[in-house]
C-alpha cells in the first residue's frame, strides 16, 4: 500500500537508538483527534528513520498511527539533521502530505525549517495549540507573536504540507487501544548520504538535572515567596515532586531557566501543580493550565492565578508551607 495524494499527516518519530521521545507520542494522539474531525479523515503516519522493530510498530500504533513509513538504514539510526533533512524532504515529494507534525524539540526546532525551506513550505515554529479551519479544514496553528504579547494563528492555504512544531508537554499522549496493528511501508532511499556533522562522543544527560516537564507534582515558587525558597523546595522533597517556578525569579538569577514555566519557559501538566507566590500572568499560565489539579497560595486574594485554580488559599505562603512542612514532617 502507498499512501499517496495528500490523504495523510506525516507526524516525525523522534527517538534516539528506538527510544521515542515522548512528544511524539504526544502528535501522534493530537493528529488522529484532528483527523477524525474531518469529514473524510486523513491518515496518521508515523515518519521513522533507522533501524524498526514490531514493538515499535505496535507502540506507534496505540498511539494513533494508522500507517508507518519506514527508511531503515543503519546511517539513519544516529540523528544527523542533514542526512534527516534530505531523506525527510525526499519522503514529502514522494507522497505529498497535507500536513507534517514535528516535536518542538531541540532536534525538531533544527530540522522543521530546514525541510520547510527544502520543499519550499511554510513552518509554524513553536506552537501552542492547533486547530481545523471552520471552512477549509486547515490547520489553525497557534503560536506566541510580538514578543509574546498576543497569540497569532496561521493557516498555510497554498502551500502544502502545512508543518509545525509543537512544545513537548502542549498534547496528552493516550493510547486508543487499537485491535489492528498499523500497516508499514518501506521509503526506499539507496543514495549515499553526506553530511559534514561528525559525531565526536555521545554524552549521557544529567539525569539528577531538573525535569520538571514529566513531573507529576510541582512545587512552584514565584516573587512572593523568593525569601522562603528552601521551604518550597523541602515541600517539594518531602512530596516526591519537583521544584519550578515564574520567569521573575529565573530573570532575577534566583532559579534556572530549566526551572521556568510558562510560554517561554516549560510547558508541564502534573497531577498536581501548587503555585505560591505567583500572580498568574497569561505568560505563566499557559504553560501550566492543563494541570490536572491547581493549589494556588497568594496573599491578594484577587490575583490571576485564582482564575486557573482548583483550590485557592488567600493567605502568606511563608506561614502556609510552613505549616505544610510541619505536618509533613510529622
Ligand atoms: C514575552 C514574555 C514572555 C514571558 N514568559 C513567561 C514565562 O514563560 N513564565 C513566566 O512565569 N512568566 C513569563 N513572563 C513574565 C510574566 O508576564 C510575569 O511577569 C511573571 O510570570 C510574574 O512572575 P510572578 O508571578 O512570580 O511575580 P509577580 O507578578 O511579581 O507576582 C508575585 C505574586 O506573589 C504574591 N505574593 C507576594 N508576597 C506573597 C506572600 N508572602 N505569600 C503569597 N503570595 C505573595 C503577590 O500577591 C503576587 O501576586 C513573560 C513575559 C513576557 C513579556
């Protein structure tokens, strides 16, 4: 079978040696909800380069992905944003997508233009949302604009396929639980690959090193509680969670940018995201809003995170976490 005609959404599998990154499996589950929307739907394809096995089939296919186009060759098994760009771009003239999905990942913001340029297309950098056109059914991509003052979104209409990249964390990954397994084809590709990249040594992460965009519990520390900083963070400890925070303390020096949530900084959504001190500014919020539960703790009652809140307490945070601990320790 080839899928050709533009019936398709082409979302890129990143994964590192068979190990898929978690965006992914996020677009994967966005692109079949926007798929079955439309009155003809569209197929979900999976993209993977390298080496494929049937458990990675299978995933893929819990996921969302009606169809995999594979092209496994063991150069392809490394990223290598040249050889990826050129197989990519070569895959996108054989079968002409409507659209492409890619994860907004340090990988994904590297390869997207580089393809987009390549097949003469426009890309959507970054986005934060997508959506179907009421009238033509394309893609409605949402994204920052002016500094991150507004919300623009772009529709590409003449020219295909309509790309993006999407912010890990943006999308809930969930399996639909599929009876049939996807179909496969494979993306012959025979040319010799060049690229100037050499890969001198792969350094493992530092795994000790914050992940606040998987954790399930956040404790969240903004301006008002910059004094009491260690309280949040032995709150944090003693929940088994991670410690986050607003721009104004990552702009003040006090926590990484790593710590950052928000439009410019991690987009989470933990099981529980407890917010002290921080006033809610849009730029905050967006990046946390999809929490499953909102404790905020503010002493002005008619600050702006109470909008999102679950659970709101109008009171010192100081003296709250404090009593938090206590009990905790107890
Ligand atoms: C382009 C752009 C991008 C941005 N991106 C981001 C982003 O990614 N993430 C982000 O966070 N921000 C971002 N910002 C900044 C954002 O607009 C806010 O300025 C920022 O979120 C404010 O941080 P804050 O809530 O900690 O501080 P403040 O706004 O100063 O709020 C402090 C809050 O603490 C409360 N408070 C004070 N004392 C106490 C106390 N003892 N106990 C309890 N509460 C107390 C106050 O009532 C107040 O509500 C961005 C801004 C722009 C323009």
């Amino acid at each position: 079978m080839k899928y050709t005609d533009g019936n398709n959404c082409f979302v890129y599998i990143d994964h590192d040696e068979g190990t898929i990154n978690q965006v992914s499996l996020e677009l994967l589950t966005e692109a079949k909800h926007l798929m079955k929307r439309l009155k003809a739907p569209e197929k979900v394809v999976a993209i993977w380069l390298g080496t494929f096995t049937d458990d990675i089939l299978k995933m893929l296919g819990d996921y969302g992905a009606d169809h995999i186009i594979t092209c496994e060759r063991e150069d392809l098994n490394q990223y290598d944003v040249m050889k990826h760009t050129t197989v990519i771009s070569e895959m996108i003239d054989a079968y002409h997508p409507q659209s492409m999905l890619i994860g907004g990942t340090v990988k994904g913001r590297e390869l997207a233009p580089r393809i987009s340029a390549r097949v003469h297309t426009g890309l959507t950098a970054d986005a934060t949302q997508i959506d179907l056109d009421g009238e033509t059914h394309h893609l409605a991509i949402t994204r920052p604009a002016f500094g991150g003052n507004l919300y623009a979104t772009i529709i590409t209409p003449d020219h295909f396929p309509q790309m993006a990249t999407i912010r890990p964390g943006v999308f809930e990954a969930k399996t639909f639980g599929h009876t049939s397994l996807p179909t496969q084809e494979t993306f012959q590709y025979d040319k010799a690959l060049h690229s100037p990249i050499e890969v001198m040594a792969i350094e493992e992460k530092d795994t000790k090193r914050t992940n606040i965009a998987d954790a399930k519990l956040i404790v969240s520390a903004g301006r008002g509680v910059k004094n009491c900083l260690n309280l949040v963070s032995d709150v944090a400890a003693h929940l088994n969670g991670e410690v986050a925070s607003s721009r104004a303390l990552v702009d003040g020096g006090i926590m990484s940018k790593n710590h950052q949530v928000g439009q410019t900084g991690h987009t989470v959504r933990p099981s529980l995201y407890i917010a002290c001190g921080i006033s809610g500014a849009v730029q905050h919020t967006a990046g946390m809003d999809k929490s499953d539960t909102i404790i905020a703790i503010n002493t002005d009652e008619n600050a702006p995170i109470f909008d999102v809140a679950d659970l709101g307490i109008v009171g010192d945070a100081q003296a709250i976490l404090k009593q938090l601990q206590k009990q905790l320790d107890a």
